[in-house]
C-alpha cells in the first residue's frame, strides 16, 4: 500500500498540471490569464491603430522600438533590484504602472487626440514597467512551487500566457473592428487588477533580506561574471537574443502584412494572432506532459530550424486559411524556444543571482528587440514585407546553428 501510495504521489507530482497544486500558483495563474487577455487585446488595438494613423511600417517600427529600448537600458538593473527587495510587492507596483498607463492611452483614444507621439511615449513607459517586471515575474515562479515544480510551473505558465494570445487577440479584433481602440485600451487596464488582486491574497513566506555588502554595480558585474564561466547559460542567452532580434520581430510588422499582403482586416489579424496562440498553447502542453530525459535541449535545436522555415512560408502565403494554418505552426514553434530556453535557464542558475539571471534574459529577449523591430519596419519600406521576412527568417536559423556548433552541449540538456 505504501508503494502504491508513493508511486500515486510520484505520478501526481510529475503530471501535466503539477504546478497548480500549489495554491499561491493557482491564484497567479487565474490572475495572469485575465492580464495577458487584456494585454493581447490592447497589442492588438495599438498595432492597428498605429498603422491605421500612419499607414506606414516604418512608424511600427518605431513604436516596436519605443516598447523595448527601454529593456536594454533598465532590464540589468531591474535583476539587480529583483534580487534585493520582496518580488510580489514589486510585482504590485509593476502592474499598477501598466493599468495606469493603459487607462491614459485610453483616454488620448476616447477623446480622439491620439497621435504618433503618444503611442511611442507610452510604450517607452511600458518598456520600463516591463524592465522589473519581467525579472520579477521569472524569479517570483520559484517562489510559489518550489524547485521540484519549477520546470512544470514555467510551461503551465506558458500555456496559460498562450490561452490568453488566444483568447484577447480574437476578442480584441472583434472589439476593434466594431467598438475600436479604446475599448481594448480601457478592458486592458481593469484586467490588471485580476493579478494585483491575486497576488495581494497569496501567503508567502516573509521575505529575509539577505545581507548585502557589495555595491548594486558590483552585484551587476557578479552576475554578468557568473554567465561568461557558465558556456551553457551564455549559449542560451545568444539564442534568446537571435530568437528576439530576427525571429519574432515580424510580428511588429503583421498589421501591414494583413493589409497588404493579405488584403483583409482587423477582424483577419485578430485571429491570426489567436492562430499562433493556439500553436502556442499546443506547443506549452506538449511541454508540460512530456516528462522524458535528455530532452529539452533536442527540442529546443528542432524548434531552432523549424520556426524560420514555416516563418519563411507564412511571409510568401496569400491564402488566408494557408495562413492561419501556418501561424498555428509559428506558435508552437515560438513557444518550444521560448520555454526550453527559460526553463534549462531557470534549472541551472544559482537562487543567489536568479533575480540577476533572469534579467539578463529579460535583456537579450526583449532589450534587443526594438533593432530586429526598427530593421524590419525600414526593410519593409525598401524592399517589400515578405522579402524582409524571409531575409531575418534566414539570419535567425544560420546564426542559431553557429550558436549550436559553438556549444554543442546545449543540445544534449535533460
């Protein structure tokens, strides 16, 4: 009986959903869910908005800019702080900044005087915000489940971010082709109370202040030390940062692309993105039921030279259903890499410099990303949409398989 009740525990431990036994992940998953709806449903109206202002890709660009410049500014210090004060009382004030800042461009939209400057003002706002919050979020995972759920924590909560990209992108079309901006703009800055409000009633162990003797600079150098003798963490970084700059910088692009390459509209781009938030969650539940050895590190190769090379299709495809399909295809593939890298991340670094860690990742996977966004926005200007896809879909598969040649040992991660 008491082996049977341990394998019972062993199986209970080791399912799909392990994570949500915990009841601190419970109310985060609950609270996230709503956010990340609300947020999709205001990337979506702001996209639109943008191009439907300008009608120009260049202007995407520079908003796509705006939003993550700021990440390569901050983000470094950002784990830095991560790692000196109580996660969820930062986390509080990082979500309470992102409504403040919806409910303002919000305002500009309902009173009809949005323009260029204020959409590029606040994403630079958000790009702050996301700066702390980020990290935050990463390190906070370990604190809810523990470090024998934190590989199953990291994919449900992939899924549940992609059920979400479901979720707000095909409300947010319908909403912005028939209510417009605004409302996607004031739905998104109420849903950040769901995860204010959830992370307030958790019970969390009281934060110990750990001593501190070295400078903030001094602590930010450790933990740029501590990845450059760690050539597994400092690959995994390098394929962050390729997978942020050439492999998901279309997306800046996708509004221009459903107009004129597809020739549709709101309600076509919402669901495109809610296409790639199904392959998404597909590809998170794939993650989280697999429990096999030796794995993470092959998958993550796979997901390196399959996602270009449906990217690569999806930029020369004009049929619509060929096109949902494929962006089905895009979000298992953004999901298999974003996870795999988060996770072999998370699962080797030191608790001491988790906070430092995860903010160098923040870094490389959001920091860099406003140049891919401002590049392929001036590229598609120049020399057409799909070309300019196609072009950082082959830069992100050849410099991801140097990364693996330089690094072999990556692939063979358990």
């Amino acid at each position: 009986m008491e082996s049977k009740a341990q394998e019972t525990t062993l199986l209970k431990k080791s399912g799909t959903f392990a994570a949500l036994q915990h009841r601190n992940f419970q109310l985060y998953f609950g609270g996230q869910l709503v956010s990340n709806a609300g947020t999709w449903m205001q990337v979506i109206a702001q996209g639109w908005l943008v191009y439907q202002i300008s009608h120009s890709e260049l202007a995407l660009g520079i908003v796509g800019f705006a939003s993550a410049i700021p990440t390569l500014l901050v983000s470094p210090w950002g784990g830095v702080i991560v790692d000196r004060v109580p996660k969820r009382t930062l986390l509080v004030w990082t979500q309470a900044s992102a409504m403040l800042l919806a409910f303002i461009l919000a305002g500009l939209t309902f009173a009809g005087i949005v323009q260029e400057w204020h959409i590029i003002l606040l994403a630079a706002g958000i790009g702050v915000v996301n700066s702390f919050d980020g990290p935050a979020r990463q390190a906070f995972v370990v604190e809810m489940v523990g470090r024998e759920d934190l590989p199953n924590a990291i994919a449900v909560n992939s899924m549940m971010i992609n059920i979400a990209r479901v979720i707000g992108p095909a409300l947010g079309g319908f909403l912005l082709a028939f209510l417009g901006a605004s409302w996607c703009f004031t739905i998104n800055g109420f849903s950040y109370l769901a995860v204010i409000i959830s992370l307030l009633v958790m019970e969390l162990k009281p934060h110990v202040a750990p001593v501190r003797l070295d400078s903030p600079f001094s602590e930010l150098a450790g933990g740029l030390k501590y990845v450059a003798n760690q050539p597994e963490l400092k690959g995994l970084l390098l394929l962050s940062l390729i997978f942020s700059v050439f492999g998901i910088s279309y997306s800046t692009i996708l509004p221009a692309f459903v107009e004129r390459v597809l020739n549709q509209d709101a309600v076509i781009y919402g669901w495109i993105n809610a296409m790639i938030g199904i392959g998404a969650t597909l590809g998170a539940f794939m993650i989280a039921s697999y429990h096999g050895e030796n794995w993470r590190g092959s998958w993550l190769l796979i997901s390196s030279i399959g996602f270009p090379i449906v990217l690569t299709l999806f930029a020369f495809t004009q049929y619509v259903p060929l096109s949902l399909a494929l962006s089905i295809g895009l979000g298992m593939g953004f999901m298999v890499q974003f996870t795999m890298i988060n996770t072999l991340l998370q699962t080797r670094v030191d608790d001491r410099l988790r906070g430092r860690v995860m903010g160098l990742y923040t870094l490389t996977f959001f920091g860099f990303s406003p140049f891919g966004n401002l590049i392929v926005g001036i590229l598609s200007e120049h020399i057409g949409l799909s070309v300019s896809v196609m072009i950082f879909a082959a830069l992100s598969l050849i410099l991801s398989l140097i990364i693996f040649q330089k690094t072999p040992q990556i692939k063979r991660l358990p």
